[in-house]
RNA sequence: GCGCUCUUAGCUCAGUUGGUUAGAGCGUACGCUUCACACGCGUAAGGUCGCAGGUUCGAUCCCUGCAGAGCGCACCA
C-alpha cells in the first residue's frame, strides 16, 4: 500500500496535480483518445458547448454547478466509450463587460468612453477581458472540467465573427433583418438601446396626477409622467365608454406648460375605462402602447420631447431640464393654473436596465431589427414557429418539462428583437453605407463605404454559439461530427435570453435543431435561501471553496439532491460534509489495499475479475446488490437524475460498503481460513474497484488519486477506464 | 390580467410512471481515543407528507377546490 494513504486525504495537494497530468494526457479531446486506442474510431459521439462566462469577471456558484454537471454528463459518456467532446469558450458579453470597464475608467481616472474614444476604450476592454479570461481559465480547470481545450472559442474571435456577419447577412436577404425608425428601450444611463429582455421591473411609489391640459379641454386624464404630457397627440378612451362618446374625433389646442399642444379624441379599446378617469393622453414617441395606439390612428410620432440624456427637449420653462425635475416642474405648474385636481400615491412597475440600473426612457430611434412574425422566403414559417416547432414535436425536449410552456408562452408574446446597440465593444454591424447605397455581409472593397457605427446585442453572437464553436460556416469534420450538440445544460433564468435564440438562430441558419435536451439547473442560493450578491457579501466563491474543501466536494455538494429547475442552497457546512466523505472514501481505500496487500500472496492475476464460482454466497450476493445500483445510477444518469445517482452512491459507500461489507469482513480478514481471506480481500478490491468508476464522474480527483494505487487499474487513467456494467 | 412552480422530520431537500414499518444530509441528545477513518463509530428522539373533498381495494404521489410562499410574461396611461 502507498504511504499517501497514511494520511488523511488532502485535496488541495491531490487535485492540481491530477489535473495536470490529465491535461497532459490528451484525454479531454476526443481525437486524442481515437488515436490512443481508448475511443473506437466509429464510436458514437457526444458533444456539449460549454454556455461560455462572460469576460466580466470571476466564475460563482451558479458557474460551479453548470460545471458539475456537464462534466458528470461528459465523463459518463466518456467512460461508455463515447467519441465525448466538451467545448469550451468565453463570451465578450458585449454591455455587460463595457459597463464594467468603463465604470472602473471613470471612478480610476474619472474619465468617460468619449473621452477616450473608440480605439482606446476597446483597448482597455480587450485588456481587461484578456485578464478576466485567464481567471476564468484557471477556475475552470480548478473545478475539474474536462473541456476539449484545444478547441477553446471566443465569441468575438475570428471564426465566431465569420459566423456572424454569415448569419447576418442570409437574414438580411431573406428580409427578416431590417432597420426602422421605431420606438426603443433606451437605456440614458449606458447610452443604448436594449431588449426587452434586457428590461428588468422594480416596484416603485409613485404618484398618479389627474388634470386637465388647459381650462376649456373638456376631459381630465391621469398620469403618473406629467413631463410627458408636453408630447401629447391625443387622448384615447374606450368606444363604448358613453361619457366621453361625445367628444371622439374632436380636436382642441393648448399650451400645456409653455408648450403648444395639439390634441384629438380617438377611441380605442385598449383603453381601461376603469383606470384612472378612463382617458388616456397619448406620448406615441415616449410610451411602447401609445405609439401602437398612435399607429391605429394614424397618428403622429414625431412629437419627441425627451431627449438621449432624459431631458427635455423642448422651449420655456421645462427646456433641459432632467425628467424628474420637469416632473415638480409640472405639476407646480399645474397647481398654479388651477389645473390639478387629484394626487394618488400608487406602486409602479419602473423599467429599469439589466446591466446598469439606468431607467428606461422610451424614445423612436433608427435601429436594426430582426422580424419575428414575417414568413421567411421558401420556408412558409416565421421564425416564431421556427422556435416553437422543434419543442412541441419533441427533437428538443426541455427538463424539467413544465418549462415548455413558460416557453410557448414567452413565444407567444415575443415582439420584434432590437439587435443594434449604441455601444463599442462587440460584433460591428456588418453594414455599410454610400449615399443612398447599402452593403451587407462584407465591407466592400472600393473607397467611400462607411461601417454602420452600431454593434449587436450580445446574444445574436452566442445564438450561434453550439455551431460557430464547431468551425461553422466552414464545412468542418467537427460540425459534421457533432452537430447538433446532445446536451444544453444552463440555468433557467437565461431559457429566453440564450436557449431560445440558439433555437432562433440554428433553426434559421442550419435548418436543424442546436440541440436535443436540454437542462436547466436551479439557482444557487446562500443558506439563507437568499441570491448571492456582491451587494449581500453572500457570495461563496468556488475557488475558494475548492481549495478549502476540495473541488469533489464542491461538486458533490452542488449536485446531491438538487433537482433540475429548482432552486438550491448551498453553505460552507454542506460541501464540508462532502470532504468527509472523500476522506472516508480515502480509507476505505486505505483499509482494502492494505487487506489486499496482505492476502496477495504473489499471485499477479489475482485481481482481475474472478468468476462468481469462486466466492462464498454471501460475496455472491454483496456482488449481486453492486450489479444491482450499477444498474440503477446508469439509469439515473441517462435519464438525467443526477442528483439521485450521486446520493445513491454516496449512501452505497459510506452506509452499505463501509459500515456494513467492511466491518463485516474484518474477522473473516483476520481468521484462520486463508482462501476465506484471500476470497474476500478479493471482493472488497472489486468492490472499491467499481465504487471508483461509478463516483468518477461526480468526484473525479479523489477517485482518480486512488485509481492509481489500485491493482485492478487497467487503463491509464480512470478518466478513460471502462463505465461498469451489471452485464459483466 | 395570462401562465408556471412549491407546501414532506428543528433546518435544507429527495421520494424514479399509486402498493407492505415515508428517506437523506445537517442539526439535536447520550455513549465511545474499538488495531481503515474523531474528516470517525454506536444508540436515540423527531413527520396525522398545507387544508377540505373526490377517484381507487389502496394516495405523499392522480383529479377538484381552498389557503400560504415563490417565479415568469404582459400591463401599469
């Protein structure tokens, strides 16, 4: 027996070290392993793209457990012999990563992006990424994951951004691709448009006003924006509402606060006559319903009285003014006119900017768009449908299920995606424009082009994300080996941000679905069942977890009982546990090699599997039950219950091999009867043998580290040693 | 408004197509330096499976309603 084993099992001396020689194996790639013998050549394949972190920063728990469970996925694979290839990556996460450097610019240097410009803001975000990748690098590997890293990606590296303006330019042509003036989200805050999907709603107090524009306008309207109101078209009310049925079609002037206004009365049933005085002043330019009220109408749009920096644009005594000062400016005004003739406190949903908090300030703007309900040429199929048909006949199947229908519904009430956005840092528009003239896809050659000075939302690149990695649009052997990929494995929070657009984007461009299964993970919350946040100081960071306890046990500790689409928690005292066991693991290594040691008896074969004919009935039937949860964690795992598998071996090997099998074996151990002896220091090393293999997976540093002292070891690595069937 | 999920031991959660005494981890109490392991071993306490009906020979599991918690989408003038 290794004098290693002398001492309590140390993780962080054992699992850098493992690491490395795995890497220097070549074992991560799939070709490696075809031409070591130890993958056939026409085995089956297997492929998973890693959802690659965003340059921003340090990887946290949420990354630990995506990690934990696509490389259980890719090792169980890899052991069945499976042709297994995990592709890694990093994602430039274009507003996100911006908005964090250029905050650091202005707090270090108290500069701002156009002080810089764009070459040298891009500099400083290319530096900044670069570092933050390295870290992202090392966190990784830290974590045990057996990414194919000869195949590392970028998504703004020179083969993804091919991709891209592919793909940008097929939908261009196929006209689902357009630029229109149209009302955005516009973030003043980042100086951007973003998604609706970018959007995320705070409750606020806010204060609903109920006034009239001037004296003689005949009907009084609530608002919680007075400002706008300098932007009024109209006021709509319900058709059938008789109190202002009068008044429809009728137009009237005023000077609202110093601002001459021109209003008509319209009907439209999108009016709730219940809210408010159940009349609506309509801003088409600063308000998502108005504008799509407006358009019904015939309506102007061009009333824009905020601005890109949210004040006002407009003359007298609200010129310049930031929104929320022309908000008591206006209802100063108001008061004084004798206009104001009611004040509710009430909560508000306030659309608020993912990335930078900033409010969200409705503005029309000329922007690039991709067109969700437009039938694409020759395919009889709006990209809508494209979405929703691979899931509903199943070639994707989502887990858990019940998640099909947040996305069919999602689905239903998608809205044309704003892809353009104001900021430096991503893929630049492959647009370019002369005069009047257009082109797209590749900067043409000739003098007198200009790029479109606009980059793309971020997911439009990482949409491609399981092709672009695979060489696509070259016609490479990887993508026609592994694509599409077997597993998507993400968090649930980013079902539309991400897995929808990948459905989006591949369906259109490939014709095929990006995937087969996917699987979506909880969120990993502090024992206090709170969200990790920099702002709560709750965060566990996973390298630091893993030096303190093992990367193992972080894994174990992760995926034990954790069910898909449920939320978790996790403490420092739940991934100790899990350090125990590897160390009781570790023992019982520790006390079967020295039993085996002493039964040797120079027999050199002696370790390879015996036949059943050989044991006592009592091993027959330890290695009847062992057949028995091999077969039951193989299922597990193939029917993605991962979190039963892991616990079933954890229980198998503290509760039924140590305290039971072992203890019961100590006296035949150290009996007379010496062919007992060596029958049963024979069973325990089957048993240990098979106990590595099926928790390789799940904790593949420990294992491995005794895998190595094991006599039965039969290949290099337990990393490519056989998956055990209950056949054998 | 539309939709989804959850409610099981003090805490966090499992419970694999309904079937004999409902499980785990942590925690708690008591006892063990027993020659693999104190990162350990042994023993014990602890649940009318949210409530009310229904289907069934039989329900934690299926159906309906109610109550509570959480979440997504839309709206919020």
């Amino acid at each position: 027996m290794p004098e290693k084993f002398l001492k309590p099992y140390d993780p962080a001396a054992t699992e850098s070290r493992i690491y490395a020689a795995w890497e220097e194996s070549g074992f991560f790639n799939p070709d490696e392993c075809v031409n070591k013998g130890v993958t056939r050549a026409d085995a089956p394949a297997y492929s998973i793209a890693l959802p690659p972190p965003n340059v921003t920063g340090r990887l946290h728990m949420g990354h630990a457990l995506m990690l934990a469970v696509e490389d259980i996925f890719i090792r169980y694979k890899r052991m069945r012999g499976f042709r297994t290839i995990w592709m890694p990556g990093t994602d430039h996460a274009a507003i996100a990563t911006q908005s964090v450097v250029e905050k650091q610019i202005k707090k270090e240097e108290g500069k701002s992006r156009h002080d810089l410009g764009r070459e040298e803001l891009l500099k400083r975000i290319e530096a900044f990424a670069a570092e933050s990748h390295a870290t992202i690098v090392y966190q990784l590997k830290a974590m045990g994951a057996s990414l194919d890293w000869s195949r590392e990606a970028f998504t703004l590296d020179e083969t993804r951004s091919r991709a891209v303006r592919a793909v940008f330019k097929r939908m261009y042509d196929a006209g689902l691709i357009y630029r229109g003036n149209r009302i955005v989200n516009w973030d003043p805050k980042g100086q951007t448009t973003i998604s609706d999907d970018e959007i995320v709603y705070e409750e606020r107090a806010a204060k609903l006003y109920t006034f009239r524009y001037s004296k003689d306008f005949p009907i009084s309207i609530a608002t919680t924006r007075p400002e706008t109101k300098v932007g009024d078209v109209a006021v709509a009310v319900h058709p059938d509402d008789s109190r202002y049925e009068k008044f429809v079609g009728k137009e009237y002037d005023a000077i609202f606060c110093d601002v001459p206004i021109h209003i008509k009365i319209v009907a439209d049933k999108e009016v709730d006559p219940d809210f408010g005085t159940g009349a609506v002043g309509l801003t088409p330019a600063h308000s998502h319903t108005d504008w799509d009220i407006a358009d019904r109408h015939g309506l102007s749009h061009e009333v824009i009285v905020i601005n890109e920096y949210a004040r006002m644009a407009v003359t007298g005594r609200l010129a310049d003014k930031k929104t929320v000062e022309a908000r008591e400016a206006v209802v100063k005004w108001l008061g004084d006119e004798g206009l104001l003739e009611k004040e509710e406190d009430i909560t508000q949903n306030v659309a608020t900017a993912e990335r930078t908090g900033g409010i969200i300030e409705p503005l029309p703007k000329l922007q690039w768009w991709v067109e969700v309900n437009k039938e694409i040429p020759g395919r009889g199929k709006t990209l809508k449908e494209l979405m929703i048909e691979p899931v509903r006949s199943g070639a994707i199947k989502i887990i858990p299920d019940y998640f099909e229908k947040t996305y069919f519904h999602w689905i239903e009430n998608l809205r044309d995606w704003c892809i353009s956005r104001q900021i430096w840092y991503g893929h630049r528009i492959p647009v370019w424009y002369r005069g009047e003239e257009i082109t797209v896809g590749v900067e043409p050659a000739e003098d007198g082009w200009i790029q479109d000075e606009d980059t793309l939302d971020t997911w439009f690149s990482s949409g491609l994300w399981t092709f672009s990695t695979l060489g696509w649009p070259d016609d490479t052997d990887d993508y026609k080996n592994y694509h599409p990929t077997d597993l998507l494995e993400t968090g649930y929070d980013i079902l539309f941000f991400w897995v929808a657009r990948m459905i989006l984007m591949t369906e259109f461009a490939l014709g095929d679905i990006p995937f087969k299964t996917v699987y979506l993970h909880g969120l990993v919350r502090d024992a206090g069942g709170r969200k990790m946040s920099k702002s709560l100081g709750n965060n566990l960071d996973p390298l630091i977890m893993s030096e303190k306890f093992g990367a193992d046990s972080a894994r174990m500790a992760l995926v034990v009982g954790s069910t898909p689409g449920t939320d978790m928690r996790i403490s420092e005292d739940k991934i100790k546990g899990y350090k125990h066991f590897a160390n009781k693991l570790w023992n019982i290594a520790r006390f079967v090699l020295a039993s085996a040691s002493e039964q040797k008896n120079g027999d050199r074969t002696w370790a390879s599997a015996p036949e059943r004919a050989h044991f006592s009935a009592y091993e027959c039937e330890r290695l009847d039950k062992l057949d028995e949860l091999t077969k039951e964690i193989t299922t597990d795992i193939d029917e993605f219950r991962i979190y039963l598998a892991a616990e079933k071996i954890y229980h198998y090997v503290w509760h039924e091999f140590a305290d039971k099998i072992i203890e019961e074996s100590k006296s035949t151990l150290s009996g007379n009867d010496a062919s007992a002896r060596v029958s049963r220091a024979r069973l325990l090393l089957l048993i240990l043998d098979r106990v590595l293999r099926l928790l390789h997976p799940f904790m593949p540093f420990v294992t491995e580290e005794i895998y190595q002292s094991m006599p039965t070891k039969d290949t290099e690595f337990l990393m490519v040693a056989k998956w055990p069937s209950s056949a054998e």
